[in-house]
C-alpha cells in the first residue's frame, strides 16, 4: 500500500512525463497486460506498463513471452500518460526503430502521402509510401481500413484498389501499436452523397437496381456510389415477411424519395408511394 509521501512522489513523477520522452527501467514480472516495469525516477512501483504488441517488432511474429522476461533492463517511449489509474503506457518497438519512429511522428493529419499499394488484405490494404522508411514487420508503412477505401459500398477491397497501383492518400493517425501511418483514401475524393443530397429532395421517383437484400429490406443503387434502403413494409403494397418476396438482386425498380440524410449519409426509399 502507497504511502502518502510515496503517492506524492508518483503524482510528482507522472507530471513531468510526456509523451514521446524515452524512460529506462526494469521489468518487474510479466502479466497477461504486458510487461510491468519499475522507472528510474520512481521505483516505489512498477507504473510502466509495455503493452504485449508493444514489446518489440518481433511480438508480430512469434509469441511476445519469449521476448521480455523479469530482470530485463528496457529502454521505452511514453506513449500515453493515464493519471486516473496511475500508470505510464511505453512502446519497447518504438526504440527499435528511430527513423521509422520520428518519420511517422512528425507527419500531421489532413496531409496528403503518395504510395504503392503492397498488399490487399480482408481487414485493409497496406501501402508502400514513397517518402518513408521501409517497415520492418509489415509490407508497408501505411495502411488503410477499409472504410476508408472508398465512399462507395463494396464487398472485397479488391474492388477498389490492386497490387501495385499507385495512390495518393490523407494520414490520419500515428497507431503506435502498429508504428503505422493510418490513412484515407476515401477523403482525396469528392463524397459522392454530398452531391446527391445537393441535387435531389425528398419525394423525386428515381430509376435504381437492387444490389442486397437484407432481412429488413432491400439496397438500391440509384446513383453511382448512392445506394439507398427501402425498408421492409415499403417494399410492397401488400404484406411480405422477406425482401425476396418482392424483389430480386438485380431487379430495375421505381422508388421514392423518403428521406436524405447527409450527416449519416443514409437514403431512404420507397416503392408504395
């Protein structure tokens, strides 16, 4: 238990870290949060905390309690500050690589990075940038999700962007679990809702395709990148219990304009009206 003169003393130290500065310590035991470590400056208890993807690169390749035991003495970048529960939060993978570190460190969010895409993966797509350092785990150093590929629906990220193509992306974010640069290829584009909200209102009956039924109703594209949701009880006239009992993928419809919602970029259709 924390004496009062030793909760001063922690609340003192804690103050005069930062994020970004480097801490030396040791690693006091191994649990299933990662790896807790007893500062130089304050060694009353183990504050640090290295997270287990933040032990080292190599955490992304085999099991990471191989690669820190107790006694071992760790250099770490602060990477977050948590005064509530009294703990500092250090990257060990952020001293293993300084270029790579400083040059995602210094990029700022709205600018725009140019690349090669590397990789195609079911959770995002990796981009080889231009300017940067090569990453040492990963095909590339940028990485987008996928929500932000494209503005438009999409099932396979393939469908979007191939291997090797090159693009021109905006960072958003430093993830310094992954010491990637997160980025959007979707915010280099015009939002193609926008446009739609700008030129057409509610009531106007458009021309559109089905493209997915949904338990709740069935997706319509009426525009290139806008589809909208026509729900259930507005698919047809007369009672239905599924979408297919009303229409198929595929299908040319009629529908009406219920409801544009640009701030959740939602359309709502109709085929009763």
């Amino acid at each position: 238990m924390e004496t009062v003169e030793g909760d001063q003393s922690l609340t003192a130290f804690m103050a005069a870290v930062s994020v970004g500065d480097t801490l030396t310590g040791t690693v006091a035991e191994i649990t299933r949060q990662g790896a807790a470590v007893l500062l130089e400056g304050f060694t009353g208890d183990p504050v640090g905390l290295i997270g287990c993807l933040d032990y080292s690169w190599r955490s992304f390749q085999r099991s990471p309690g191989g690669i820190l035991q107790a006694g071992d003495r760790v250099a770490a970048e602060v990477i977050a500050v948590d005064h509530l529960k009294r703990r500092i939060m250090l990257s060990r993978s952020a001293t293993e690589n300084p270029q790579l570190w400083a040059f995602l460190k210094a990029l700022h969010q709205g600018q725009r990075l140019s690349g090669t895409v590397t990789a195609i993966e079911t959770f995002g797509v990796f981009v080889d940038l231009d300017d940067g350092p090569k990453h040492p785990t990963f095909p590339g150093v940028g990485f987008i999700t996928m929500p932000e590929l494209s503005w438009r629906r999409f099932e396979d990220p393939s469908e979007i962007v191939s291997t090797g193509q090159p693009v021109t992306c905006e960072f958003l974010a430093f993830d310094t679990t992954n010491g990637e640069a997160r980025l959007s290829l979707r915010a280099t584009q015009t939002d193609p809702f926008l446009d739609f909200a700008r030129t057409f209102q509610v009531g106007q009956i458009l021309h559109g395709s089905v493209t997915k039924l949904v338990p709740f109703g069935a997706f319509v594209r009426v525009k290139d990148g806008i589809e909208g949701l026509i729900q259930l009880s507005e698919l047809s006239t007369t009672p239905i219990e599924t979408p297919d009992q009303a229409v198929q993928i595929g299908d040319e419809v009629l529908v009406t304009i219920t409801e544009i919602d640009p701030s959740r970029r939602r359309l709502t259709l109709s085929r009763r009206h």
